[in-house]
C-alpha cells in the first residue's frame, strides 16, 4: 500500500505571468480570477487536489511587485508568507523575463532549501529558438531549479509538471478534509466574480481602487440570494461603476451572475450597489477588514 503524501506547492512569480491560469488548469475548477491586467490576485487563495493517496494544496499568490501603498505592502506580506511554508515552489517567468522584481525575494528563493519547478509560460507565442535561450538563461541565474516550459492555457506540460508534484511531495496525512476544493468561503468567491468583471468592464484606476463585499448570502433550495456592496475611493469613481443611467452597473450584475450560477451549479439573485470608502486602500482598519492585513 502506498503512503499517503501531502504538502504545500506555491506559485510565485511577477504580474502577468499566467499563475492564475496555472492554478485553475491544475485544480480543474475556476478558484483565481484571471483577466490581462496586472495585480488581478490580490490575496492568497489556496485549491486543493485530492487523490487516494495524496493531497496537494496549491497556493495563487499576488504578483510580485515594489509596494507603493499599504494595500500592495500587504499583498506582498502573502507572497513572503508562500516562501515560508512551501514545500514546493512553482517560479513563473514568461518568455522575455530575465529577473524577478524584488531581488531581497529572489535572494531568499536562491538560498532556499525547498524544491523548485521553475515554469516557463507562455511558449505558444514563441519559437524553438528563443524558448532555448530562455532556458539556458535560467539554469545560469537559479542552477539548482528544474526547467519545464509550459502553456498554462494550453495546458502544454501541465500533466507533466503536476506528476513532478507528486513525486516530490513529502509523505504525511491530509491538511484539510478529503471534500474540500478550497479554504476560502462563498463570500470570497463572490467578491471575487464582480471584481474580475469590474477588471475587465472599466479601465485605469478603477479597478484598483475597488473593493467587494457580500453582505448577504442566503442559499435556499432552488436559489442563492446575494446582496454585494462595490467599495470605491471617490464619489467620481462611484458615478464610472454605476454608468448613465446604471447601464454600467447592470452589465456587471449580469456577468456575474452568469458566472456565480455555472461556480454554484444553482440560481442566483444577485443585487449590487456602490458605496464610497474614503482611501481605503491606505487604511489598515479597512484592510484588515477585507482580509489583507495579517501583522
């Protein structure tokens, strides 16, 4: 009989890399938002994969970035906490990349003792060539990392890298119950359906000065009921997100519940509304109360 494994694997890497697509291709549901701007991820989000004799816990960190207000600071303390409990690390770069951006953090990963699988993504929008040069660059600059290129979207050398996974992992018992997808509730991934959607509908600074919260999530036999609040920084901001004549505000809703109704597998009534919270996003109170501040 096999002995059962189990363990953290983390993903790390900078914006854009594709960790998002990687974790979702790997737990085989959608738990991380995924759009084309940058500080998408905002917190650490745990999918659990369980087999009969294992259990790999995945963690979605934010991309690594140089902080330039309390919010970014505390979504770097997730990334800092992924260094400290993995068991296995998952390094994205992308084709081009040459360095992470916060070398204090590239400099604990080098000294590390913890196993890495250094990804190479994005490889179906490249050639043979360049893809040669870019693994050769990165056995010089982390020597002891195993090399995959892969295409999270594709799903190129995903198997491939989850198999790797397994054979490092280290035995021991299951962390959470054999059942369980994730460690966040249904709340969390309703803030996070209309973030994304608020990602992809608005542009500039909008999307960065957003917050969601659910305020009610009744689930009954036919139908959940939910009531959520978008937080924004200004009064302007809070006329962009509601649009003439709450145009703007309607397709959210919409989206969104289109996408809650496929994650849930039920009905959803999804009422929205926009409330100003004066810079929140410098505010340690307001951050602690939406989960980012862990000091």
């Amino acid at each position: 009989m096999k002995k059962h494994k189990s363990g953290f694997v983390n993903i790390i890497g900078n914006p854009n890399v594709g960790k998002s697509t990687l974790m979702n291709a790997l737990v085989g549901e959608k738990l991380s938002i995924i759009t084309s701007k940058a500080q998408t991820t905002r917190h650490r989000i745990l999918g659990i994969v369980n087999g009969d004799d294992f259990q790999v816990i995945l963690s979605d960190t934010p991309g690594i970035i140089k902080p330039a207000y309390e919010l970014q600071e505390s979504m770097m303390d997730f990334v800092r906490s992924a260094l400290e409990d993995a068991d296995i690390l998952l390094y994205m770069v992308e084709i081009g990349e040459q360095a992470l951006k916060d070398e204090i953090l590239f400099e604990r990963i080098e000294k590390s003792d913890t196993p890495i699988l250094l990804l190479i993504n994005k490889i179906d929008t490249s050639n043979q060539e360049t893809l040669e040069a870019q693994v050769q660059h990165w056995k010089e600059v982390l020597p002891r990392a195993e090399i995959y290129p892969i295409s999270a979207l594709k799903g190129f050398n995903v198997p491939e890298v989850f198999q790797r996974i397994l054979e490092l992992l280290p035995e021991g018992p299951a962390y959470f119950p054999k059942d369980q997808l994730t460690d966040k509730p249904e709340r969390f991934f309703v803030n996070e359906t209309i973030r994304e959607k608020i990602l992809q509908f608005y542009k500039k600074e909008i999307p960065y000065a957003v917050e969601i919260e659910t305020e009610e999530f009744f689930e009954e036999e036919d139908i959940i009921r939910i009531r959520a609040v978008i937080m924004v920084e200004r009064d302007s901001q809070k006329g962009i997100i509601i649009g003439h004549k709450g145009s703007a505000l309607k397709r959210v809703g919409v989206e969104s519940r289109k996408d809650l109704e496929k994650f849930f597998d039920k009905q959803v009534h999804l009422e929205t509304y926009v409330k100003v919270n004066k810079n929140w996003r410098s505010n340690p109170n307001q951050l602690r109360r939406f989960g980012y501040q862990q000091k």
